[in-house]
C-alpha cells in the first residue's frame, strides 16, 4: 500500500471522526480550533549498526480533542519518511479517546489490526457481526483482508480509555475477514508472555505474518535473554510502556523504543513496576 493509499484509508482519513452515544460529533468547532496535529518538528532517528531508537517525545500527536494520540510512524497527518515502518510494523498509535465518544464505522483492508487496551474499555462492532466490549488485560486481533467496516467506541461514559492499535502489514492479501479476542493470565510476572504468533495452535491470537508479539509486567528488576525465532529475517521492536529498561547499555525510559535486528538473542534488563512490549516482525516487507 503506497503511502496515498495508505493516508486515504488510514482512521483519520475516511470519516472515522469521533462520535457521542448519540451519533453527534463529539468536539465542537471551538474545541477544534484549539488543538490540532504534528505539532512537533520531524525528528531524525538515531540509528546505529543495527539498532533504531525512537525517544517518547520524538513521536508525532494528534490531539483533536476527543483524541489525544501519539504515532511512533506515519499515520494520517503526520508525515516523517523516516518514521514509515519497522518492517512489516505498519502503525503503532498510542491512543486516548474521551469518555462518550469514539471511532464512528471506518473501513479496512489487507491489514492485520491488534488493540491493547491499557486502561478502560473498547466497545466494538463491525461487519462480521461481532459486538464485545475488549477491557485492559484483553488483546483483539482483525484480519481485515478482503474489507471490513468497525467502529469503536469507549464503553466508558465518565473517563478516557487508552489503548494501542497496531496494524502489522500481512503476508497473505484479500484473506477472508476474521476477528479474535483473548483475555491474558494475569499472574504471570518477571517474565515475557506471548501474545501473539503466526499460529492458531500457539500461546495468544495469531495473524497472517510471521510475527511474534511479547508483554511484559514486572514487580523486581528482572534481567531476561531473549531469543529471536527468525533471527535470519525478523527484527524486533521493543516498546516500554512504564518504568524503564536498557538492551545493549541503551536506557528506554517510558514510551521509549528501540528496534534492533540482525541479531539472534539480546539481553534486556527490566526496572521494577515496568511493563514491556516486544514485537517481532520481518524486516523485508
């Protein structure tokens, strides 16, 4: 999908503006006029050998009032070339949407989309005839393949929700719509859970590409050597949610990132009361 396609499809860019519980937009024309997007300068990003870090506050934002997001890559409104994709990581938008409102029906295609939600409660409906409300501690996955329609709204009528939706590029086009939703164990600590593979028969959803994604909760500073299934192809994109962590004597504090590929394994040493996402994805895409 080149980038017009992809700015035509993108949320932001096909009528998918924020509605009430009644169907009415939610920010008014005042409100709009008071925020807006990119407010940031493109930044570089740093890159070395075969690592890229990108710094919480080099993201790109969008605060429209009932949305206030944050884009680690290209999305919508905000332009960076060099901020387009770590491998078949498409979008990964950290997200805040005011109780009462959200996403009105938008359309998707030949993507494979996952939500986080860290606190709160999405409330989705689409085309497959699917209606759940996914909460923190769920993680959804849509195939959206052949073309779906979905809407999302915060189940919440008194406080935000937050969550990440990421869209990862598939290795399969016009698939046959599919949409999925687990709830994850949450007594496991000091270690990485996966949540996410290519496999249906694996630990989490699955999508349609050779990609793993990894959380992480820890209550004592854990230091944990990770593997790369396929270290031949795959590069890994580790995202700190809270506290801190360092991989190859690199410091991510919160909303931090660092991608690294072109390695099997990496050591990375967690701070106590942090909580980590790795996703694994092709890097030639």
């Amino acid at each position: 999908m080149d980038r017009k396609d992809f700015l035509k499809k993108s949320i932001l860019g096909t009528g998918a503006v924020a509605i009430t519980a009644a169907g009415a937009i939610a920010a008014s024309k005042e409100e709009n006029e008071q925020v807006g997007f990119n407010h940031i300068p493109n930044t570089n990003s740093k890159v070395s050998m075969n690592m890229v870090l990108h710094k919480a506050d080099t993201r790109g934002k969008a605060n429209h009032g009932w949305l206030n997001s944050f884009h680690s890559f290209s999305f919508a409104n905000y332009y960076n070339p060099e901020r387009m994709n770590f491998g078949a990581l498409r979008v990964l938008n950290d997200d805040s949407i005011l109780g009462g409102t959200g996403f009105g029906t938008h359309p998707h295609d030949n993507m494979e989309i996952i939500s986080i939600p860290l606190e709160g409660g999405l409330r989705h409906k689409d085309s497959m005839g699917n209606e759940q409300v996914i909460n923190e501690g769920d993680v959804q996955v849509m195939s959206a393949g052949t073309g779906i329609f979905h809407s999302e709204m915060n189940a919440l009528s008194d406080k935000p929700t937050k969550f990440f939706q990421i869209w990862v590029i598939p290795n399969k086009r016009s698939v046959t719509p599919r949409y999925d939703q687990i709830t994850l164990k949450r007594d496991t600590k000091n270690q990485f859970q996966q949540i996410l593979s290519p496999s249906a028969d694996d630990a989490g959803v699955w999508i349609h590409q050779d990609a793993w994604f990894d959380l992480g909760d820890f209550d004592a500073e854990t230091t944990v050597s990770h593997k790369v299934r396929k270290s031949a192809t795959n590069g890994v994109y580790i995202f700190v949610i809270k506290g801190s962590a360092k991989i190859n004597d690199q410091e991510l504090n919160e909303r931090d990132a660092l991608g690294i590929w072109e390695t099997p394994n990496f050591d990375i040493k967690v701070s106590a009361g942090s909580r980590v996402l790795m996703m694994e994805v092709p890097m030639n895409v």
